[in-house]
C-alpha cells in the first residue's frame, strides 16, 4: 500500500499547476497514465485568455465568456475564471513561460473566436506544450512525487467519502492501493468516445468515467465542442490560432461563406457557430470533394506563417500534404472538446467529501453550452490553481480506511479475465465494439441531432455496453498489458457514451454546441438548467440542476 | 499496397530474447507508421507501444524506423517503405527494452534533472522579455522529451543531448539567474557545441536549431 497526503490524478495543465501550490515539504503525489509531458494539454495550440491589455476589461471577458456558452455557464465561476486570468499569467511568468513578445517585451496576445479582444496570451502556435513543460520543471523543482504510466481503476469510497484509490502499474502489471486524505481528478477529456475528434489516443474520459461509477454527479454532457478546423481524414488540430492570425475560409464557389451566418464576426465567430456553417455549407452541396472546405492563409506570407504558425505549417505538410504558404488547407469540424465532466463546485469539490476535480474533466462550469477558443486552457490553470489550494486545506481531514470498497473493486477487477480459454480470432472484441461506438456517437451525435438519431444512438450504445460486458481479457500480470488498458479505457469510453448521447436526446432544444433540428431555438423557459446525471442502478438518473446568473441575463446570441 | 512489417519483440516474461516477428499489413499513401502500428495491434493485441498524440507533439512513439530513430507518428509510410515491401522497427537503441518497443524512459528523465531544469527567476524580474531573446528561446522550447537525440547522438560532454538542449532553452533565457553559467556543467567546447548543434538538426523530429550561446 502506498500512502499520500495529497494525490493527483493527471499530469496534464491541470494536475501539474495544483501539485505546485502545495507548500515545500508537503506530501503530494500525482499518478498520470503517460509521463506528464505527454499529456494532451501540449497539444494545445491558440492561447490562454486573460484580459490584461490596456484597452480590455475582465469584464468584457466575462461578457464573451457568458454570451459564448449561450447563458448556461455558471456567471459566478465565470467571474473566478476571468478576474483570475491576469494573475495567473503573471504567476506563469515568473515560473518561466516563453511566451511570444511584444516589442516592449510583454506576453504577445491574439485574437481567437468570439472574442472582443486580442486576449489570448501565446507562444507561436505551441501554447500548451511550452506550459505543460515549465509546470513539469516546476513540478520537478518542487519534488513532487511523480508515479508514470499508472492508471487509476477505481475510486474506493466508504461511507460516501473517498478513501483511496485502486491502480495500476503498466509496467510491473501490478495493481496497487493507494491510501491519501483526499484526491483531485485531472484526467482531461474523453474525446475517444467519437470516430472523428482531435484528441489524442489516451483521451478516454477515465477519471470521469470512473467518477461516476464511484457516485460522483455528472453535469452537462451533452455538450461537446467540435472544432471548425482539422485536417481533413486525420482529424489532427488546426488551432484556432490560424484564423486568429487572419486565415478565412472559402467553398467550393469561392466564397467566404461565414458572411452568410456571422457577419460581423466571420471567421472568428465562436465554433460552434463556425462548425454549424461549415457543415452547411457542404449539406447545399458547396462543399468540396467529399465534404470539406478549404481554409486559407496563403494572403498571410509565408514569413506570418512560418514565424506565428509553425506548427500548423509542419501539420498540414506533413499530414495533409499541403503547404500552407501556397495552398489552403482541407479542413472539416470534428470533436475537439467535452464541456460536460464532474460536477465541482468553485472549490473544485465534487459531491463526494474528499474528492475534487478540475480541467476538462470537471464541469464547474464556465464554458456553458459552448466554450471559446483560449478559455480552456486559462480553465486548467485557474482552477487547477484553486484546486491545488483547496487540496492543502482539505488534506487536514482523516480519510476512512478502505474496506468492502477495496474488497468489491478487487472482485470485479477480478471478473474482467477469461477462466477458460483466451479468446479466438473471430470473437468479439475491444477494438470492434470500440468501432461501432465512435461511429454511432459521430454519426448520430454530431453537429446536427435529431430525437430519431439520438434514440438510435442511446439503444445502439446500450447494446454494445452488453456486448463490452461478456468481453474477457486473458489474465496475468503482464508489463506493459495495452490489450487491458485498452479494454479498461473502452468501458469508461462506453459509459461516457450513453450519458452523452442520453443527455443529448432529453435536451429538447438548441443551445450552443448542442443543436437539435427538430428543436432549433433556444428554450429559456424549459431548458436555463444544467442537466446533472447519476448513475442508477438501472442507468444514468437525469435531473435539472439551476445556472448561476448573476451580471448577464440572457440575450438574443448573434455574431 | 502492402509490406512485410517487421518488429522487434520481446515479452521479458516468456522470451530469452528479442526477436523479430513479421505481419502484413496494407496502407495507404497518407499513412505514417504510427497508423501501420495500430492496425497492427488490432490483428494483434499483445504487440506493446507508446503512443497519444498522432501529431508529434506529446514525444511518445520514438523507435527504430528503417535503421534510424524517429518517431513513428512524424514518420510517413511512403518515405521509409524500402523497394522490397519490407519495413523494420526496433525499439530505441541505448535505452533498456521492457517490451517489445516500450523502452525504460526513467534514466532519461532521471538526466534532465541533473541539470536543474527549471528558470531559476532573477529576484524581482519584471517579467519582461524582448521578442529577440523570445525568439532565442523558442526553439530549444520546442523540445518534445522524445528521446530521439539521446539514441543518435554520442557526444563528447558531460550532459545528455536533451538535456543538453534544456540546459540551452534555460541559458539564453534573461529571466534565469544562472544564465550562460549553466554552459559550464556541458564541459562543451565550442566546436562540440557546434558539432552537436548540427548533429540535432539533422535528427531532431522537430528540427530544433539551437541558438547561439556564450560558452564561459
């Protein structure tokens, strides 16, 4: 058994700034499936916004912020989210960020969707990457306690507060108990649950998944960003970034269609709006060979591109064999970013004493029905600062010790392994049943929904939930076991799946990233809730939840 | 089309030693090896592998490609398929192979900090940089930790290569209160470092160009 004072799950923007707010000598520990540097916070292209220029206010921050998530974004954490901003990048500052410049020195911002200002703080397109390394030189200067490649399998809670945490060492093979005060989840997003997204293969939704088969409340799941510019057949991130800088996007006619749905905004309209048109546009047939539209920064020079985008330069060559200098770049909407996660409260608290979470697997919820381009990683190092300090004053309370919990997780954990003999080629299998599920929740729990598709969709997950579960993988303790991972990531993936499409199909209206065309305006009389889910013990057990409105009472949205 | 792809294995539990398997796949003109990996995994679940991004940004899939260390999701099919239909892969050389191509990155990480790895502030720095010396910085910032460098470059000082680019990022950063100093722990001469620095563009999946930096 292994004993902390303080564990964090995830080594992501999230995990690593919250394990640096523990004072020296403190006891904390954070358990992350890749090595920290690997996680996907690095992927992270735009920006952190923060209203630090002269000529913007947190308060207009907040007004884009609110108006972005279409009014369902908490205005009290909203207001954590955006007057903590500034701060915040001045503590990244001196932890040693290279952001890009002004000519006064002062960290360079652009403009990304839906917002006022130029506000999102950056370096080149690689953001997130040069953060998530200085807090992991942080993390190291600070001694925190770093378990690699260890997966969280369950959440032991006795008596409705947490005691521990079940694990696994990928690379002894070995389950291990581990014992702490209290745990934040930081395991980001669960992107995986679609055929076509950004995100990257360990993007599984485990800590929430895991969260919620522990009795932690979900919140707002059916809201699922997809982002307006990735390349098309990879799905790989072209940051928003590449509009901010001035990029426009055109059809099959040539025209810059966002004319017809956004007007003044255009191409930074938020992306939702953005997603929506696109995918218009190739619905009338102005699309492009088999549905794209080209997204074009050829205008810029090769000079801007090379100096401000070098990544999505080095992408699209690569990957899509465009040169950016000289051609525009096939680009179509695809998953990119889960609003919905664990419901906390502005102290990162989950509804089990004990357990926080924060990032993009909580739901606290400042993105509301749709989350702007900069906001997500200004969330991870807000509230995993917020996180990181509530932690070292929850760590004062004695956790219960774990006893039938850890006896019931052994026996399931138990249960997954075949007995008899390993199973044949032709049988049933992870990656076909993963299959089948990223192509009903991209087929039928996309962009564009309907009560129909979205039916089908929540019966076709519930049957692939039964098949996942006369699934059986061999046993033993094998180093590096991906064939188990990966079946334990499926069936996070899996009941993350029926919560989304669930959500989706009870939502009767259109807001933000959630559009119904059997429902297409916004429903403020029904519909100004969050959607929590628990789960029950014949499924998910949907309720309202109320939205915190407190500046901004919602509007008409246009852009 | 299709090729002979062959892969190192070994399982620490059931093999003496490494040996090499071979299975068919197809691909397709776009496909990079990180592609020809998964679908291998799904004929064969017990084939072991790092991998997140897809994007060469998280540094996780780096192995032997055709004889050289790359990563494998930086790496298109089409550029390293010999004539013969045949590709290799190999775990990264001078790392210990755990299985098949998962090797130990603990000494790796346990090199970068030796180094002290981290901007040591200047007290009361006013948080201000030029763009000319944010430009410097960039690019050793690129690093992805993949472990590319440390498994094809032998070089003569007394840091390993990625941390020796660390050591560079940290040194031309103004902010750090060591500085150029910090070249000194190198026990680089110019000539190594310049040696070194054309060593590491040529191998590096990034591309990384160190900048210029005083050796004290």
């Amino acid at each position: 058994m292994i004993v902390h004072d303080m564990v964090i799950v995830g080594g992501g923007l999230t995990g690593l700034m919250a394990a640096v707010q523990a004072p020296p000598g403190a006891d904390v520990a954070i358990i992350s499936k890749v090595y920290p540097t690997r996680s996907h916070s690095g992927a992270a292209q735009g920006g952190f916004n923060a209203a630090i220029g002269e000529d913007d206010s947190v308060e207009d921050h907040l007004f884009d912020t609110v108006k972005g998530g279409d009014y369902l974004g908490d205005q009290d954490a909203i207001e954590v989210l955006c007057s903590e901003g500034p701060d915040v990048i001045r503590q990244l500052e001196q932890m040693g960020v290279p952001w890009s410049r002004t000519p006064d020195g002062r960290p360079a911002q652009r403009a990304l969707g839906g917002a006022g200002f130029p506000r999102a703080c950056y370096a080149a397109d690689i953001s997130g990457h040069v953060v998530l390394h200085t807090l992991y030189e942080r993390a190291l200067a600070a001694g925190v306690r770093i378990y690699p490649e260890w997966r969280l399998v369950e959440l032991l809670v006795e008596d409705d507060a947490l005691a521990g945490l079940l694990v696994y060492d990928l690379a002894t093979g070995r389950l291990e108990v581990v014992r702490c005060r209290v745990a934040l989840l930081a395991t980001g997003g669960y992107g995986r649950i679609f055929r076509k997204t950004t995100n990257a293969h360990a993007n599984t939704g485990d800590g929430t998944a895991i969260a919620y088969r522990a009795g932690a409340v979900l919140s707002d799941m059916e809201f699922v960003q997809f982002h307006p510019t990735t390349l098309y057949g990879t799905n790989i991130l072209i940051s928003e970034a590449a509009r901010g800088e001035g990029g426009y996007l055109f059809n099959a006619d040539g025209e810059r269609f966002m004319a017809r749905y956004a007007p003044q905004k255009m191409e930074l309209a938020p992306r939702d709006v953005v997603s929506r048109s696109i995918f218009q546009e190739i619905k009338e047939g102005r699309g492009l060979g088999d549905g794209y539209v080209n997204l074009d920064l050829t205008h810029l020079g090769a000079d801007k591109i090379t100096r401000q985008l070098p990544q999505v330069n080095e992408l699209a060559l690569l990957y899509a064999a465009v040169d950016p200098t000289q051609t525009p770049i096939p680009i179509e909407p695809a998953q990119h970013y889960s609003m919905g996660g664990i419901r906390v409260n502005l102290d990162c608290e989950t509804n089990i004493p004990g357990l926080l979470a924060a990032g993009e697997t909580a739901n606290v919820s400042v993105h509301g029905a749709n989350r702007l381009g900069g906001n997500s990683l200004l969330e991870t190092v807000v509230f995993g600062r917020r996180a990181g300090k509530h932690l070292v004053k929850a760590a004062d309370r004695p956790s219960p010790p774990p006893r039938s919990s850890l006896e019931l997780a052994l026996a399931r954990w138990q249960a997954i392994f075949c007995t008899g003999k390993p199973p044949q080629p032709g049988d049933d299998s992870t990656s076909a049943i993963r299959d089948a599920m990223s192509r009903t929740m991209t087929d039928k729990v996309g962009v564009f929904r309907t009560g129909e598709e979205l039916r089908e969709a929540v019966e076709e997950i519930a049957a692939l939930r039964r098949r996942y579960r006369a699934l059986r993988v061999p046993p033993g303790e094998h180093p590096f076991n991906y064939e188990l991972i990966e079946h334990l990531e499926l069936g996070c993936l899996l009941e993350l799946s029926e919560v989304t499409a669930g959500a989706a199909y009870r939502r009767t209206e259109s807001r933000g990233a959630h559009y119904r065309m059997d429902y297409p305006r916004r429903d403020d009389a029904n519909w100004l809730h969050h959607t929590l889910v628990r789960r029950g013990g014949d499924g998910p057990v949907y309720e309202a939840g109320p939205v915190s409105i407190t500046r901004f009472q919602p509007q008409k949205r246009g852009y | 089309m299709r090729l002979a792809l062959i892969i190192n294995r070994f399982d620490p539990q059931t093999d003496n030693q490494p040996y090499d398997r071979e299975y068919t796949v197809d691909w397709e003109q776009h496909e990079t090896v990180l592609d020809l990996l998964l679908k291998t995994r799904r004929e064969d679940p017990s084939l072991a592998f790092r991998r997140s991004c897809r994007s060469s940004i998280c540094g996780s899939c780096a192995m032997v490609i055709a004889d050289r260390s790359r990563l494998a999701c930086h790496t298109l099919v089409r550029e390293v398929a010999g004539d013969g239909g045949s590709l290799t892969i190999k775990p990264l050389p001078g790392f210990r192979q755990l299985k098949d191509l998962v090797v130990e990155m603990d000494p790796f990480f346990d090199a970068l900090k030796r180094v002290l790895p981290w901007v040591i502030i200047v007290p009361q720095h006013n948080g201000l940089v030029s763009p000319e010396d944010s430009e410097r910085i960039e690019p050793p910032a690129t690093c992805i930790l993949c472990g590319v460098c440390d498994a094809e470059v032998r070089q003569s000082g007394s840091v390993t290569p990625a941390a020796l680019v660390k050591t560079v990022r940290l040194a031309v950063d103004p902010r750090d209160a060591l500085g150029t100093e910090r070249m000194k722990i190198t026990g680089l001469t110019e000539e190594g470092l310049q040696t070194f620095r054309e060593l590491l563009a040529s191998v590096c999946p990034k591309g990384i160009k160190l900048p210029p930096v005083t050796l004290e």
